[in-house]
C-alpha cells in the first residue's frame, strides 16, 4: 500500500517484471528429439516474445504518461524484459544451431 501511494509506476513495474518472469520460467525447454514438442516450443517460445513485448510497451506507454516521475525501477524492468526476449532468441537460435 504504501508503495502504490509512494510512485505506483514502481509497483506496476514490478508486477510487469514478476509475470515476465513466470512467464519466461514456465516456457520449460524442447525436447530436441520430437519433432512434435520442437514445434510446440517453438510456438510458445513466439507467443512469449509477444507477450514480453505487450508488457514492454505497457511500461513504455506508463512511463510516457508520467514524465515527471523518473522511475528507475521502470527502465531496469524494461531492460530486464528485453533481456528476457533476447534470451528466448537465443535459445530458438540454438535450438537450429543458427
């Protein structure tokens, strides 16, 4: 409560980053010798990285309307975010051996 009424962009910045988290630690990994789950994960890998982006542009469009309020949790948890994403790329790249 206190933190809402202190800066609630910190706060909504935290519930963004812990449901990308969840998000990110229930993606799980391919079993790389079923073709079937392959395509699964890969297809739950993209529906992530959509997600991650909604929630990325959510906070960019909370930051944009609180201009006067600089909000360093915020811009981590986007850095984190997209951290998030460039992992996931990273493990779709490995995944063709790219």
């Amino acid at each position: 409560i206190v933190g809402t009424v202190g800066n609630p962009l910190n706060v909504k910045a935290i519930e963004i980053l812990d449901a990308g988290r969840e998000a990110v630690a229930a993606l799980g990994s391919p079993n790389r010798d079923d073709p079937s789950s392959k395509a699964e994960w890969l297809k739950e890998a993209s529906l992530l990285e959509s997600r991650l982006s909604t929630m990325q542009a959510e906070l960019n469009s909370l930051l944009a309307g609180h201009p006067q309020r600089k909000s360093r949790r915020a811009t981590e948890a986007l850095q984190q975010l997209g951290r998030m994403k460039h992992d996931i790329t990273a493990r779709v790249a490995a995944l063709y051996n790219l």
